[in-house]
C-alpha cells in the first residue's frame, strides 16, 4: 500500500512539473496577453465608461436643541452617543420622497426621485456624529448643485421632524475637479491580471487535459520499459533537415540553409550526425540487452502503438548500423497491409513475404540487397510482396516461423518492421517468435493512452520489450545534445556534415 502510494504521489509530481514547464514555457505569450489585456481595459475606460464625479458636503448632528457654537452649555457623552444614534434616522429621512422633491426643486435639475435616490450616498464618517452625503453625476456642476442643496433642505427637515436636535453644515460641497470613476490605474492593472490569470490558466488546462507524449517522463508514467535512447528529427531544422550544420577551426557552430529542393537524407551513413550517433547508441543498447543470451542470432521486431510514428525508418537505420559491425543483416518488412521498405530502399515489392508464405515463391528468390546510396550491400532486404487479403492468417502460420528458423542460421541479426500493434493485430503474431520487441513512439504524435494499450498488447503474449525508441524528438528534450562540449572541443580539427568526416582546412589536410 505504502509503495502505491509512493508511486501516485510521484505521478502527481510530474504532471505538476509538466504543467509548470509547460507555463513557463509560454511566459512570452503570457505577458503579450497581459499587456494586450491591460491596453483593452484601459481603452474600454477611456472612451466606453462615462465619467462620474463625486461632490460631497459634511454635517454635524446633536441630540439637543442649541448651538454648536455656544460655548456655554456643555455637550455630554451620552449626546454624542445619542448623536452617532441618530445618524440613521437622519438617512432616512434625507432619502424620503418630500425631502428629495425637495432638494430637486431647490437645485432646478431635471432628474426624478428615483434617479436622485441612486445618486446619493450617506454614512456617518468613521463612526462619529458627523455624516457625510456624496452625490454622484456625469456633471460636476449637477453634483455640486444637488450636494449643496441637501446642504440647504437637510437641516431644516431635520428639525422640523425630531424636536430636541440640530444638524450644522460642517464642510460644503464643491465642484469637483476630477472624475471620481472610473480609475485609469486600477482598470488597467485589472486588464492585466486578467490576461495573465486566463493565459496561464488556458495552458495550465490545456497541458492537464492533454495526453500527447512530449517528454521522456510522459512515456515512463504508462510505460514501465526503459527509452533507449531519443532520435533527433531528421526532417526539421539543426537535425539534417533544412539546414547544415559544421564547426569552424573554434568549434564554433555554424548554419548554412540547404540549397532549394534538396531533400533532407533519413537513411544511411549520410544522415545527421545526430541520428547517427543515437543509432549507435541504440545498437550498443541492443548488445547489452542479449549479453547474457549465447544464441548466434538475434531476432529484433520493431512496431508501434500508430502508423506514422517512423518505425520503418528506425528499422532500416538500426539495420544499417548493425551491419557496420561487420555482421550479416536482413531486414523483412511483415507490413504486408501497408508496406514501405521497398520504396524506401529502392528494391522490388515482389516476389516478397507474402509470396513465400502463400508458396508461390522459395526463399532464396526474396533476398534482395538494400540500395542505400553509398552502401547498396549493406544489408539484405525481403519485402512484402503482394497486398494479401489475410495477412494475420500468413504471419501467424507455421512458414512465417519456419522462415524464421531458416534465416536465424544463416544471419546475425533478422529485423522485422512489424505493423503499428494499435491499429492491427499482426505484430502480435509475429511478436511470439521474436527474441525481443522495440517500440517507436513519435514525440508529439502518439498519446499516452494509445502506448499504454499498445505495451500491454506485447505484454498480454508474454512478448520481451527491449524498450522505447523515442523518433523525432525535439533539441530541448534534454536527453540528447551532440555536438555539444566533447564533441564540440572534437570538431575543431573536423566538422561534421551528415555523418561524414571532412577536413577542417587545406592546411590541416597538408
């Protein structure tokens, strides 16, 4: 229970730091919406929000009926109490109908009982026996006329209504010289808050809410398997795509843009140095995974959870750079409903897989080497053949594991790309007689509840996953950085350019 515990609390952890990443990813876009949010709000309280201005006049009230300026007769405590009493009973009476009538005929405006009522504001200043009456108006003349005029009707309703007291105009109103509301400052600050609080909140939901694998850590919470190791994307930019990367005689970094319609190469030693290098890695990976394994040959299947995610691609790099090792190579293609290798390596689609499986053709007349440029013989290739119209049926038959058995005498290594395990059941059925499985998961394309099916499909028929191979990840992934600090102190004798070894200067080639 403890270790459950300890594993959900880790889970939490790491949405939370992806949600914080993902904000502070996006500090750019919160402060432009900020400020965008501030400037609405401040032109909104410029020419949408008419202007109030405030005029307001002071009294003060006793329980008796004397004046506050004869100093004769002396004011109680209990007066004073009685006063701060009265304050209300004074409100009142300001805001009845006669008195407002009252102060509407005295002040000559053109306003009804009902719209003076809302205009004006009483309340005792800070809980003394002084009162305060503010009148609100777009004018600040009408406010100053209307305050003034309360000044004049109050006290003397006042008095008429309860014997035995007095209200004195203490301060009188004026016209005010500035709008009271709205205020420029606090509106724009709102504005501001605003904007920040709804961008950050938009991401911070939008991160929650979305289950697409954009890091390394969104893998290893639905899947318990080890990523050996990540693939830079080869088609985008800095990764051998649109443009070329080589170091000076400093090893300073440089960037050139490729010349117009060059394709960027995916295959092959000419790849980016990058891929090449994670490649490698992944054959190094790959050998210490069978080490305890004495069998001569391995079989390696490669799938994935969707179509789309690069898994062709990785069998073929994977495929050429085992065969760097001096080792015998064969890559099939068991896609037989979509298949891909023949196109990518430039050999005939029949007579293939499905050909020997159907018994139209032997083993010997599928072997066809790979036409990479540079290096055509790099490896053997078996294609698909004809599209059959059962290839679950074929792959799961006693020849799919008799040519197996055949090909693991003769070769070191037997790859098969395998079709995506989310979409069709055929990788299942050949996954039984590999030696192990790699998963290709494509970052920002494949989701965290389609891998989780996907690993549990292997898992269910006891199918050994070697690992993750994480394809087209971007730079800021963190796991990878070639070219960087060794490789960058290395590069200043030679750059690199694609996978290949060129000298830095004619001088140094002397």
């Amino acid at each position: 229970m403890e270790e459950k515990n300890l594993l959900q609390n880790e889970e939490v952890e790491i949405d939370l730091r992806r949600v914080i990443g993902a904000v502070l990813g996006k500090v750019w876009l919160i402060i432009l919406m900020s400020i965008l949010g501030a400037a609405i709000a401040l032109a909104v309280t410029v020419f949408a929000i008419t202007p109030l201005y405030k005029s307001a006049a002071m009294f003060y009230v006793n329980n008796n009926n004397i004046s506050v300026g004869n100093t004769s007769v002396s004011i109680s405590s209990s007066d004073i109490v009685a006063s701060k009493n009265l304050v209300d009973s004074y409100i009142v009476i300001l805001k009845s109908r006669t008195s407002l009538n009252d102060v509407i005929d005295y002040a000559g405006v053109n306003r009804t009982y009902s719209e003076l009522k809302d205009m004006i504001e009483a309340a005792s200043v800070n809980d003394t026996e002084i009162f305060q009456v503010e009148v609100t108006s777009p004018d600040p003349e009408e406010a100053e006329r209307i305050a003034n005029a309360i000044a004049y009707i109050l006290p003397k309703r006042i008095s008429s209504i309860i014997e035995g007291t007095s209200a004195k105009i203490v301060d009188s109103a004026v016209i005010p010289s500035k709008p009271s509301s709205p205020s420029y400052t606090k509106n724009t600050l709102i504005g501001f808050m605003l904007g920040f609080i709804l961008t950050a909140g938009l991401i911070a939901l939008r991160e929650i809410f979305d289950i697409t694998i954009r890091t390394e850590d969104d893998i290893a919470q639905v899947c318990k398997h080890p990523v050996l190791v990540s693939v830079p994307d080869m088609t985008s930019s800095g990764k051998g795509g649109k443009y070329e990367y080589s170091y000076d005689r400093n090893g300073q970094k440089k960037k050139k843009s490729v010349s117009h319609g060059k394709q960027p190469i995916l295959m092959g030693k000419d790849i980016s140095f990058a891929a090449s290098e994670a490649y490698k890695m992944l054959r190094t990976k790959l050998q210490f995974s069978f080490a305890d394994d004495e069998s001569n040959c391995r079989v390696i299947g490669l799938s994935s959870a969707l179509s789309g995610e690069g898994k062709s691609l990785s069998a073929v790099n994977l495929a050429y750079t085992l065969s760097q090792l001096n080792k015998k190579v064969i890559l099939i293609d068991c896609d037989m409903r979509r298949p891909t290798l023949a196109e990518k390596l430039g050999v005939l689609k029949k007579p293939g897989l499905s050909s020997y499986l159907t018994g139209q053709s032997d083993l010997e007349g599928l072997l066809q080497y790979c036409n990479i440029p540079g290096d055509e013989n790099a490896f053997h290739v078996i294609a698909a053949g004809e599209n059959p119209p059962n290839p679950i049926e074929l792959l799961s038959s006693p020849r799919m594991q008799k040519v197996v058995n055949g090909l693991r005498k003769v070769y070191d290594y037997v790859i098969l790309d395998l079709p995506p395990v989310g979409e069709v059941s055929d990788a299942m059925a050949v996954a039984k007689i590999t030696d192990g499985m790699l998963l290709v998961v494509r970052q920002n394309y494949c989701n965290r509840p389609v891998l989780s099916d996907a690993v549990h499909q292997f898992e269910f028929i006891d199918s050994k996953i070697l690992g993750v191979v994480y394809n087209c990840a971007s730079e800021n992934n963190g796991r990878y950085g070639y070219g960087k600090g060794y490789y960058k102190r290395y590069y200043k004798k030679y750059y690199n350019k694609y996978g290949g070894y060129y000298a830095a200067s004619k001088k140094e080639e002397k």
